[in-house]
C-alpha cells in the first residue's frame, strides 16, 4: 500500500481534503496504481517544531 506523508502548516478540513486529493490522484497518474490503494498522512508542524539549516524556522522567518 503507498503512503504519502505531509509535514505542514495546520490547514482548515477543506484544504486538507483538497491536499489529499490532489496527492493521491497525482501519484496514482505518475505511478499507474489505483488511487484506492493510496494511504496519505497529513501532519501539522509548528514553525517551533522545525528546523532548516542549522536553525529554528521560526527563527529564520522573523520580521527584523
């Protein structure tokens, strides 16, 4: 079974039925399998839950 896992910002039901849809058709067109086959995960993740090049994101993307 395919997984597709997602690590963003927190999103409202409609835009994440919109995120899986749009996953699971495309790779389901890339790949030739049934998109019933297709497992997607979504997780929302704080910008003080990650980091990006040696720093906080939140830290990288304040205002100055």
């Amino acid at each position: 079974m395919p997984t597709i896992f997602f690590y963003g910002p927190e999103m409202d039901n409609d835009k994440k039925r919109k995120m899986i849809e749009s996953f699971t058709e495309t790779a389901s067109q890339l790949t030739g399998i049934d998109r019933s086959a297709f497992v997607v995960y979504l997780q929302s993740t704080s910008r003080d839950e990650v980091g990006v090049g040696g720093r906080l994101l939140a830290d990288r993307t304040e205002k100055k």
